[in-house]
C-alpha cells in the first residue's frame, strides 16, 4: 500500500470512529442512492454521512459516521458497522471525498466532474424505510 493510499485510509478511519466519542452501537437503517454532480453520474469517490448530535442518543451523542463508494453509475450503499448495514437514523451532513491513489486511480473525467459539487453541503434524514437517495450536486 503507497504512503498516499495508507493516509486515506487512516483518514477515512478517523472519520468514521465518531471522533473520539464512546463506543455505542445504534441501530442503522438501510441507506443507498445515487450521486450526480451536474446531471452527471460520479463513480469511484466515497459519501460519507455524519449524524448530527441527537437528543434521541445517550448524552445526546451523533453516534458513527456510514460510507460508502460509488460505482460506475454513481450508485452506493452505506455502511456504519458492518458491510452494507447502512447509518443510524436522524440528521446528517453529507461528504463527498475524492480518495486518489496511484495503484486505484480516480479517472480524470471522474475528478473533473466532480470538482465544482465538491464545495457543496447536504443535509439528509435517514429515517427507516426511506426511499434511494438522490444526492444531486
């Protein structure tokens, strides 16, 4: 694994631990959809969602951030704990993350499509048995 690669996953990684806070397992519910930039499908960058604090939780914690990457048609599915098990419900920002390394590259349309979407904040409620996301930058 390059030096490049390694600090994007340690990155993700971080991300994703809930930033320090106690190790709690809330319930996920299924969360997938689709990302467009411009009308245009985006394949190969990750969506990350990360709840916002909730007065639902103990201490009103935001509980783990959920990721996951796109295909070739823009689609992903999110995991939290485990692998497509999808976010813990309530309110969260949406992240889109470009994660480019020589021995997996982002192709350069994908990079060039996805660049003026990026500056962009989205807020979406996961709540169970809620349709695809459509997440349109």
């Amino acid at each position: 694994m390059s030096l490049r690669r390694g600090l994007a996953v340690c990155l993700l990684l971080v991300i994703l631990s809930g930033c320090g806070q106690k190790a709690a397992h809330y319930k996920t519910v299924p969360v997938s959809g689709v990302l467009t930039c411009q009308g245009n499908a985006v394949a190969k960058v990750f969506v990350i969602f990360t709840p916002q604090a909730s007065k639902d939780r103990p201490e009103g914690a935001s509980g783990k951030s959920a990721m996951g990457q796109t295909d070739e048609t823009g689609k992903f599915v999110l995991s939290t704990y485990g692998m497509n098990d999808g976010a813990v419900p309530g309110m969260h920002t949406v992240t889109i993350m470009i994660v480019d390394d020589p021995q997996y590259p982002v192709p350069a349309d994908t990079k060039k499509k996805i660049a003026p979407c990026l500056s962009g904040v989205t807020k979406i409620e996961v709540a169970p048995g809620m349709s695809e996301v459509q997440l349109k930058f």
